[in-house]
C-alpha cells in the first residue's frame, strides 16, 4: 500500500508542488515591488471565482483548454508532442463558422452537429495528415511539423478574413466573417442563465462529456490500449502487433480532431464568427494544461479550469491591485519549469546528501546493493 | 622479463555475478596475445578494468612495472593504453582527422586542419593505416572507420593496442588487412592483445593466448603448439553436461520450415545469409552460436519483426513469409525474444495487460474493440497461479517484477495459447538457478505435448541439454545440424567457431 | 514585376531577416551541442525588454543592447541549467521559457513604465548608410538606411561560421552534440561546452530581440517578437543547421515578408505569402527539398558514468 500512496503522491503531489513553487515565487516578486501577496492572490482568487459571474467566464474559459488538452494528452499518451494544436483548433473553428452560415436550411440540431463534426475533421486533417505522414515515414519530428502546420493554419484562416474580398469575409470594414446561422449557436450550460451574463454554454457539458471519452477510450479500448503501448515502448508494440505508424498518424489525427471540436464549440458557444483574435494561444496554453493533468483526463478537467482561473482571475487583479495581469503568465511559465524539471528534487537531495558533513563515500549508490 | 602490462588476481563483482574472479595475464612487449572465450567469460570486464571504464574489487593492473589506478578511460589513455572497441565512437558527421585529433586538436584558438590532415596522414602512413583524412566517417566501410579508431590510439600515443572482437563487423578481406596492420605493429614492438571467441583467427595471428571460462583466466599457452580441439576444450571445458530428465523425441510433421532465408538486419547488413532448416512438432531445435552470428534476426525474421530479402518461411505448410506479426500471431506461433525487458514486455503495463500483450485482439480479451478487463484478469491469475509468478498480483506493473518473474510472464503469455511453434530466444539469460529449472521444465512439457520448439541461446549447455537437434550458426550461416543425442560440448564449440568439423553430420545445408 | 525594382522591398529584406538570422543562428550554436532550443521566442523578447529599458535610464542605446545580451545570457543559463544538469525535457522548457518570457517583459513593463509604453525618449542604435555600398547598384539598395545591427549581422554570419567551422571549440561542440561518449571518453567536457552552445545561443537570439526593440524602434510592446522566434526555429532548420543556411533562409523568409509588405493593397493574399517559410521548413525536414537532419544527439541530456 506504500507503493499506492506514493504513486497517488507522485502524480496529484508533483503538480501541486510545481504550481506551489511558481505561486511562491510570484509571491517574492510581487512582495519586492510593494505590494502584499495575500492582497494580490485574493483578488485574482476572487476575480476567477467570486461569484456566479466570474465563475462562469472561469469555466467558459476553461472549455477550449479541456478539450485541447485532452487531445494532446492522448498524443502524449502515444508518445508524441503535438505542439501545433493552435492551428488545429483554428482550422477547426474556420470550418464550422463555414458550415455555420452556410447551411441555414438545416434544422438546429444537425446543422449544429454538422458544424462541430466538420470542425472535428478539419483539426484531425490538419494534426494527422501531414505531421503524422512526414513522422510515421519520414521520421520528421512532429514537435517541427505540428508547429509549422499551426502557424500555416492560422495563416489560412488570417487569409480567409483578412482581406476586402476575401473567400469568408463579411463586407464591411471589420475582417470577420458573416454571424452563424442562430440555430446554431450553443444554449447556454445551465438553463435560467445561472451564471449570469457570461458566455458558458453547453460547450463545457460538451468537455465534461469529451474528457469521460477520453478515459473510455484511453483505458477500455483495444485502440487505447494500442495507443498507449505504442507510447511506452515501440519495440514491444511492434512484437505486440501493433502496427506503429499507422498508429501514428491516427493519434496525431484524434489528437487533431479534439483541438478542431474546440475551434467548434468555441465559435458555436462563444464567438459566433470568425474574428481576429488568433492571439488567444488556447493551442499553447492547452499543452501547460495537459502537463500539469500527467495526461490524465480528469486532471485535464482540473488543470483546465486551473488555467482559466488564472487568466480570468488576472483582470480582475490588475484592476483591484494594481498588479499586471501578465504576472499569471509569468506563472505559468514558472509552473511548466518546475513541471519538466520533475528531476530536480532527486539532484537537489543528492546534493544534500554529498554537502553534509561525514559522508565522504561515492555518491554512486543508486542502484541496488552488492549481495 | 618483465611484462609490459600484467593483470594480478583482478577481482570484479556485480550484483549477482562475479565476472572476474582473480584474473592474471601478462602482455609481453612485442607479442600479440590473444584473449579467448565464450560469451560471458568475462572478456569484456576485463577490458574495461584495463581501460579504466571499471575499477577493480580487488587485485592491481600494472603498466611497465608501475601500478594504475585508472578512474577513467581519459586516465588510462593518458597512460598509454589504446583500445578498440567492437562499437566504435566515432562522430560520422565529421572527417577522419577530426575524429583523430578532437581532444588534443592542432592549433591555438584556430583549429588548423591542415596540420591536423597532416598528421593523421603521416601517421596513417607510420603504421600502415591507408585511410583519406578528409574524408566522411559516415562515407567509410567498416574495416576503413576501424583504423580511423587504431589511428585515434596511436595519435594519443599509444604503447599498447586492445582490440576488442575486431573481426566481428569485418568482411574476410578487411580481416585480412587488419591481420597485416597488427603484424606491422608487432614488428615495430607494439603489444597487443586481440579479444576474439574465432579460433581460427586467434591461431593466424596471435603468440600466445590466453583462455577465459566464467570469469576466470584457465590457461595461457604458446598458440604455436596448441591444436584447435585443445583450445576448443580450454575455451568451452570439459564439465559434463547437465542433461535433463526426459524422453525420447518423438518428432512429428515439419512445422517450420525456413528455406533458403536471407535477412538485412537494421544496420543494413545481411545478417542471415541463406540458411535452410524445419522444426517438427514434439521436437526442440536448439540453434547454437556465437552472439552476433545472425541467430537474433534469424528469429525475427521467422516472428515477422524483420523483413524476409530472400527464401520462404512456411508454417504447417503455409507460406508466412510475407504475413504481419499479427497474423503470425494468429496463425500459432508464440515467440519469448530476447531482451524482455525492451521486447517482452510494456514495463509501464500491469500484468493482466502484459498477459494480452499479443492476444488483445481476440476474445474472450476483447469484444468489438472494448477490452475486457474481467477475461483477462482471470486469466492472468489463473497464469501467474500455474507458473508462480510472485507476488501473486496482476494488478502490478511488470517492471516492478524481478527479471525471473518477468520472464515467467512471458513464458506464461506465450504458452497458455497452445501454439504449432514456439520460438524461445535466451530464455534464462540472468536468471537464478530455480527459475532457470522451472523454464527448462516447462519447455521440455511443451515438447513431449507435440509443440514445435525453436530455441536459440548463447548458453552452449543450455542447448545442449535441452535439444533433440542443433543448429549451429555461424556468419549468418547454418554450419551444421548435428543430433544432440551424440553431440559433444568439443564439437559443437569448435563448429561455432566457424570450423567445419570432419565428417560425421547428418545434414549439411549450404556454404 | 515593377516591384522587383523597389529598392525598399531589398532593404526590407535585409531588415526583416536580422530578428530571424541572429535567434536562428543562436539556436544552431545551442543545437549543434545537443540542447535543442524552441525558446528563442521568450529569450528574444526578453533581450528586447532590456534593450529599451536599459536604453532609456542609461541613455546609451549601446548599453542597452548589452544589457540585452546579458539578459539574454542569464535566461538562457537557467535553460541550459535545466536541460543538462537536471536533464529536463528541452521541449518543455523551452515553451516554459516563452511563457515566462512574454509574461515577464509584459510584467516589467507594466509595474516599471505603466500603461502607456515606454519612454518616446529612449535612445535608439544608430542607423547607417555606408556610401560606398549604398552607391553600387542593386547592393546599394539592400544597404539604404540599416541599423548598425544589419551590418554587425553580416559579422556574426561570418564569424559564427568560422567558430563552429574552424576553431577548436567549434569542433569540440559540434562533436558532443553527434556522440557525447565519445567525445567524453576523448576527454571533452560535454557539459561545459553545451553551457557554451546555449548560452552563446541566447545572447544572439537577445540581440536579435533588441533589433526589434532599439534596432528599428525605440520602444517595447507586449509580445512585440509576434512569433519571430518560432520563424527563426524554420529557418535554423530550413538551413540545416548552419550559420550561412540560417541566414540564406532568413533572407529568404525575410525577402517573403517584405514582398507582402510591398504589396500589400494590391489584392495579393499577404497571408498565403507567409506560410512560405513554415511550408518550406515541412518539405525540408520531409526530405523534398534537400534532406534537413538534425545533430545525432540534439535533445539527448548526457549523463555521463551511466
């Protein structure tokens, strides 16, 4: 039962620890600029979720970054880094305002899905295709292809707004395209307008709903089972059976499809329409959210609403306390450090262990004893 | 006279093995001495201790009379030792001469390549290494990137050359070539000492040799009056076999049969090179050899993990030649590979999913694509009851096993679905000696229940104990098949040395 | 084709490639060592932050581009700390670093200089015209009015060419980044020298930044870098990780962004012009437009007696 609690420890304790840091950290930086901590990270605590209304901004925050991340911690469950999910989530959205506006016969629901499933494809193209291909055949590392394709991506649907005439842009002199069709915009999370004002709808039972999916198909299929063998060891796949490129490019692919259904839900739910606001970076953000969760989906759900908190709480703090709200970037950042330098507590014991006094032997005792 | 580097009673313990028990050896200056042995001798711990890459238990290594204590290989090249190893470290992006020099570089802030060109090319010409020190080490042959390792000692001042299992990569000219460099060296008072399991090398080009057996030096004699039979006996002993308790073979239909089978293995080389044999049902077929003779591929080729270049594999009649491992799998073969920690087993996986590692597919595992825990739980206890797999719970991950549970685990898995033919490679490699009995038992069950038996393994009294016929390999070639009924450990030993022996086999395929 | 003979799309090349071809050739030093470095984005702004900060309160925009260099140095040195001593994934902390990067010059910005940006008054590099240069047709028109920092580009080219090429050191790094072990058993110190690749690596990818910041302005904005360090990653790569490729393909992806800037309002899609370097990148590491690999061990930590 030791070995439980450790690895309980391990995988919920390493996060918290990581996020304590960086919180402690932002803590001293704010501390030597004048201002009090506790001041400070109550008023981001309380602008994330103070009341009905924040909370709501918080979660409808949170509901692109849940469904990212849940595609890429499929990736990393397989082993791979899909770093190019910004550019799969705009294809995505791109492809269901598309479909969105121009399929205005249909009745609400399947226009609706029609929109979310279109979204869904054009991201698994855009993550499957061509860095799944390039990496299952040509061994081009995904991190460079994935990237690559997003800023490619979002440069096509920059194209597709930006210009007077262009392919989806509504005339006018803002580059956005035409308003969906209103039967399809998402109904709101809860019904009576719970949370207010805020834009939470249905998108984030959508998430909730994604991230159960993910578990079922991680844990209870022979895909999944293919997916993360493929991920802890090739060789053994390949003994397994299991045909590891095509594995490939099918997880870039579903890593692919679940950032476009983001794009989806964010235009159906939220915006409405293609507009300029490719500087969101839910793509980025997404891969922090599926680090902090170990690639866990239920822990996606978590580290995803951790991150809305942060950046809805951030407002709130720059306009009570004065303290910019990109000090929450500066902790992120801080938060993936501490997160990829998990080996940092081990060095920093044998550190201890070879400065304290008595103890002059080899610091070589790692492995296991002489018989 | 003194030896010019002397080994005294060199003790080296790992957990679980001791790989050199009081060890002696003395180089002369001038001789070329051979180091001799079985894989698992001990030859390569002793190389490392010279080379500074291990330290001694106990014991001392001597250099010109002084005592070393070498915490490093820098330290022992600083001595003077140059070594060779049998996987090169080289830097295939850049030139010989860069290679040759990194480290002690010509030139101040510049690196003056002209001069480091020179160098390499005057003392490519010194000691009779013909090699282009402009060029690519990534563009060169093997034998060529071997001087460029020879000549890397020799810019470092080398006084003595260790050549680590030189011929292994090398084709029969390149042996040649290297066979005329190390004479050029002995005449100009170079030791060195040449690790090899060939015989017929050790006897063209050494002095005198000196024969390792588990872990220990057995005899150092003149190769001049030394027969091949008696360096053979030295290197494999004279120990009576331990032949296990069991009947007769009674060999059914032909369940495997390979033709003709060449295979590339991932380093592009042709590994198995036309080899031809079958494996009946109710029969073990021991394939005997020296690592790196081409029986690994040789088997992975037949479990489908390689490509076939040439020749057929059929199985009870069928051409598999061509069929994904999946489909071999589903066909009946089973197949324990090697390296179970990097091949057998997903480490991170608990055992019921390990157990249907390679049975994923099929019900009562799964169901439509949904896995179906409970089967499979059942299964793998029932399984890890049979074999005693310890601790008794499959909910633990497989790398928190002790390497004889884990290979239980896989023996288990590969068995409990009755396949036409298993293919066991090492089975035991590292066990104890109760797990090593348990598997020996339980692949004898197999036999006697009409299981084709493929077993590969360096262990010569491994296959020796349990086959009803051997194989043996060498160069990616089927030397001979042999009874194990009338082999003996002499014949065997000198036939995986690449020796022919006269007369006296059943069948002989190919050459 | 009138456009071809506006000497304002050539110096705009040239200009636009100087934050593409320092952060690219920065990052060839830190990958040729086996540290492989997606953070020049976060580094750049970095460098870009205290280029003007130090800039305006030492009213030396010279000082401010070494304190560009040693902030770019110092964040780099916690990077290289993370990767090689605590063998942390590069990958992760390299987008670490961007985070931290563009939050913290946004930070400092905001608590040092307020809402309004920073100071109108902050000195910049000078620009200069050489008129022996500015005189010869068509190269004059690349020269027309550069900042200093084009010209001490070209020397970096050059220079970081024959440093990796023909300088010990350059042989030393280039190797521990092929085979580590071997390099290690020569007697190389192969942390040593990754620390130098990229620590070396983020200063010129600072300089790059402050090229932005003091360079062609005077001034510093949130996320002001707009993605420069991640089209510096394409072009280390599309250049095979070579000083003069990181630079040829700086120029090219720089010739692509002047191009659309010349055009702009002629009905050309900019936006597809821009894609040219990411598609370029794809093909190369895909090997269809000349095959583009990586140092055997870039990405590898080393750690040596295992």
């Amino acid at each position: 039962m030791n070995k439980f609690w450790r690895n309980a420890l391990r995988s919920i304790g390493m996060p918290l620890l990581a996020s304590l840091f960086a919180i402690v950290i932002g803590g001293i930086v704010v501390a030597a600029i004048g201002y009090n901590p506790l001041v400070v990270y109550g008023s981001l605590i309380s602008g994330a979720f103070g009341n009905l209304y924040n909370l709501g901004t918080t979660l409808s925050g949170a509901t692109p970054l849940i469904l990212i991340g849940l595609g890429i911690a499929i990736a990393f469950r397989a082993g791979l880094f899909n770093i190019g999910a910004d550019g799969q989530y705009w294809v995505g959205a791109m492809v269901s305002v598309w479909i969105g506006y121009h399929f205005t016969h249909l009745p609400g629901l399947p226009h609706i899905l029609l929109a979310l499933l279109g979204g869904m494809l054009a991201g698994g193209i855009w993550g499957g295709i061509v860095p799944g291909l390039t990496k299952a055949y040509l061994g081009a590392h995904e991190v460079i292809t994935t990237m690559m394709m997003s800023y490619i991506g979002i440069f096509l649907v920059e194209y597709m707004i930006e210009e007077q005439n262009a392919p989806m842009r509504q005339p006018g002199s803002f580059p956005v395209s035409p308003p969906i069709a209103g039967n399809t915009q998402l109904a709101t999370f809860l019904p009576l307008n719970v949370f207010q004002q805020a834009q939470l709808s249905v998108g984030l039972w959508i998430a909730l709903a994604a991230a159960v999916v993910v578990w079922i198909l991680l844990q209870k299929t022979t895909f999944g089972f293919q997916v993360r063998a493929v991920g802890f060891n090739q060789r053994a796949s390949r003994y397994a059976g299991i045909r590891v490129p095509l594995y490939t490019v099918l997880t870039l692919g579903i890593s692919g499809v679940f950032a476009g259904l983001a794009g989806g839900v964010q235009m159906l739910g939220v915006q409405h329409q293609l507009n300029d606001s490719f500087a969101s970076q839910y793509g980025y953000t997404a891969i922090v959210v599926s680090l902090l969760a170990r690639n866990n989906p239920f822990g996606c759900i978590l580290s995803g609403i951790f991150f809305a908190a942060l950046n809805t709480g951030g407002q709130n703090m720059q306009q009570v306390s004065g303290v910019p709200a990109s000090l929450t970037d500066v902790l992120t950042g801080l938060i993936i450090f501490f997160v990829a330098a998990e080996r940092l507590i081990p060095v920093l014991r044998a550190w201890a262990r070879r400065r304290s006094p008595g103890r002059r032997s080899h610091p070589a005792d790692e492995g296991g004893t002489l018989a | 006279m003194e030896a010019f580097l002397e080994v005294r009673d060199v003790t080296k313990a790992f957990p679980g093995v001791l790989a050199n028990d009081r060890v002696n050896l003395s180089l002369q200056a001038g001789e070329v001495h051979a180091i001799l042995g079985e894989n698992g001798a001990g030859k390569s711990t002793l190389m490392k201790l010279i080379y500074g890459l291990y330290q001694p238990d106990a014991g001392e290594i001597r250099l010109e009379g002084k005592t070393m204590h070498f915490q490093s290989p820098r330290d022992a090249i600083r001595a003077g030792i140059g070594m060779v190893h049998q996987h090169f470290m080289l830097i295939p992006a850049l030139t010989v001469a860069d290679n040759v020099v990194l480290g002690e570089e010509p030139g101040r802030i510049r690196y003056d390549r002209k001069e480091a060109v020179r160098r390499v090319r005057a003392l490519s010409e010194q000691y009779r290494l013909a090699v282009d020190p402009t060029a690519k080490i990534g563009s060169l042959s093997v034998g060529l990137q071997q001087r460029v390792e020879i000549l890397k000692a020799f810019y470092r001042k080398a006084k003595v050359l260790i050549l680590d299992e030189p011929t292994a990569l090398l084709t029969p000219q390149e042996t040649e070539e290297l066979f005329e460099v190390v004479r050029h060296l002995k005449s100009q008072g170079i030791p060195v000492l040449f690790i090899s399991h060939k015989l017929d090398e050790v006897r063209a080009i050494a002095d005198r040799v000196t024969v390792m057996r588990a872990g220990r030096t057995v005899e150092t004699v003149p190769v001049a009056g030394a027969t091949a039979q008696e360096l053979a006996n030295l290197m494999v002993g004279r120990d009576v076999v331990l032949r296990i308790d069991k009947q007769p073979a009674s060999p059914g239909r032909a369940v495997l049969d390979v033709r003709d089978l060449a295979v590339v293995g991932d380093d592009k080389q042709e590994r198995v090179r036309g080899v031809s044999f079958s494996v009946h049902a109710g029969e073990i077929f021991g394939l005997a050899g020296i690592d790196g003779n081409g029986q690994f591929e040789l088997v992975d080729a037949v479990a489908g993990l390689l490509r076939v270049a040439r020749g057929s594999i059929h199985l009870d009649g069928e051409d598999i030649s061509h069929l994904t491992p999946a489909q071999r799998i589903a066909q009946g073969m089973s197949y324990v590979p090697q390296d179970r920690q990097l091949d057998g087993l997903v480490l991170e996986f608990d055992l019921v999913e390990n157990t249907i590692l390679r049975d994923f597919r099929r019900r009562p595992f799964s169901r439509a694509g949904w896995l179906q825990r409970l089967p499979a739980l059942r299964h793998t206890e029932r399984l890890m009851e049979r074999f005693d797999v310890r601790p008794r719970n499959p909910e633990r991950r497989a790398g928190e096993l002790s390497g004889g549970n884990q290979q239980k685990v896989i023996l288990a898995r590969e068995v409990s679905r009755n396949p036409k033919l298993l293919i066991v490679a090492q089975p035991t490699r590292g066990l104890d000696v109760g797990a090593i009995e348990g598997i020996h038992r339980e692949l004898i069950r197999l036999r006697d229940a009409g299981t084709a038996v493929l077993l590969v393994s360096l262990e010569l009294d491994e296959i020796l104990s349990l086959s009803d016929r051997i194989g043996v390999i060498h160069h990616g070639r089927l030397v001979d098949i042999v009874s194990a009924q009338t082999a003996t450990r002499e014949q065997i030993g000198l036939l995986m040395t690449g020796t022919q022996a006269p007369g006296g086999s059943e069948e002989v395929f190919n050459t | 084709m009138t456009v071809l003979a506006n000497p304002q799309l050539w110096a705009g090349t040239l200009s636009l490639a100087v934050p593409l071809a320092f952060p690219a050739i920065g990052g060839t030093f830190s990958e040729r060592t086996g540290v492989v470095n997606i953070a020049m984005e976060g580094i750049m702004l970095v460098g870009a932050f205290f280029a003007v900060a130090c800039s305006h309160w030492t009213g030396s925009a010279w000082l401010g581009l070494l304190a560009a260099m040693a902030a770019g140095g110092l964040v780099s040195w916690v990077f290289a700390w993370a990767a090689i001593r605590i063998a942390a994934d590069q990958v992760v902390l390299g987008m670490a670093i961007n985070f931290f990067g563009a939050g913290i010059t946004a930070f400092l910005l905001n608590t040092i200089f307020g809402y309004n940006g920073t100071p109108t008054t902050t000195p910049s590099l000078p620009m200069v015209t050489i008129p022996a240069l500015a005189h010869v047709p068509v190269l004059g028109w690349f020269f027309h009015q550069q900042s200093i920092l084009v010209y001490l580009m070209l020397a970096v080219v050059i220079a970081s060419h024959w440093f990796l090429f023909h300088t010990r050191l350059g042989l030393r790094m280039r190797a521990v980044g092929e085979n580590p072990l071997a390099a290690d058993t020569l007697g190389l110190n192969v942390w040593r020298l990754r620390y130098t690749g990229v620590i070396i690596g983020g200063i010129l990818s600072a300089v790059g930044g402050a090229y932005l910041s003091i360079g062609i302005l005077n001034s510093f904005d949130v996320n002001m870098t707009n993605g420069r360090g991640y089209i510096a990653l394409a072009a280390m790569i599309f250049g095979k990780w070579t000083p003069f490729g990181s630079f040829g393909a700086a120029l090219l992806f720089g010739f692509a962004s002047s191009l659309g800037n010349a055009l702009q309002g002629n009905q050309v899609p900019t936006d597809l012009l821009a894609m040219l370097p990411y598609a370029l990148t794809i093909l190369a590491l895909a090997g269809l437009v000349g095959r583009s690999t990586a140092p055997a061990a870039d990405g590898i930590p080393y750690l040596p007696n295992r």
